[in-house]
C-alpha cells in the first residue's frame, strides 16, 4: 500500500487510517485552551482508540488541531 500524504495533515490521517484499514470513527479529538482571552493558546490531543496519537498547541484551535494531526502522522510513521 503506498500512501502520500497532501499537506493537509487532518484530511491525510483519515485517508491513511481508511487505506490502511482502520476505523475513522475511532479517532478522538480533546480541546483545552489557557491564557487570557487576547492571547490564549490552544491544545488539540489526538486519539485512536483512546491511544495518544499526537498534540498540538497554537493560537488559534484549528492550527492545533492541524499541528496535532501532524504529530500523529509522525507517531504512525507517515512522516518524517
């Protein structure tokens, strides 16, 4: 099975998880933020089958999020 990943890192694990015959419905996403409202920072953890895949932390919950699917297509050896 070759996979190559688009760089839209979210998108990318559901593909791979689905290509490599996983259940996507078993992916987790948890939120936290902290700090004042004018600079709050946000995390986004990232879970298959309530195993820690990735985490991420930015300004803003999306790019977390985004950072977070990132890590876990590291932890899962997508990408480098």
């Amino acid at each position: 099975m070759s996979f190559r990943p688009s760089g839209d890192f979210i998108l990318d694990l559901n593909n791979f998880l689905q290509q490599s015959g996983g259940n996507t419905a078993k992916i987790s996403w948890r939120y936290n933020s902290s700090g004042p409202s004018n600079q709050t920072t946000h995390y986004a953890d990232v879970y298959y089958d309530e195993r820690l895949l990735g985490r991420g932390r930015a300004t803003s919950r999306a790019e977390a999020r985004r950072y977070a699917a990132y890590e876990a297509l590291r932890t899962l050896r997508v990408i480098q």
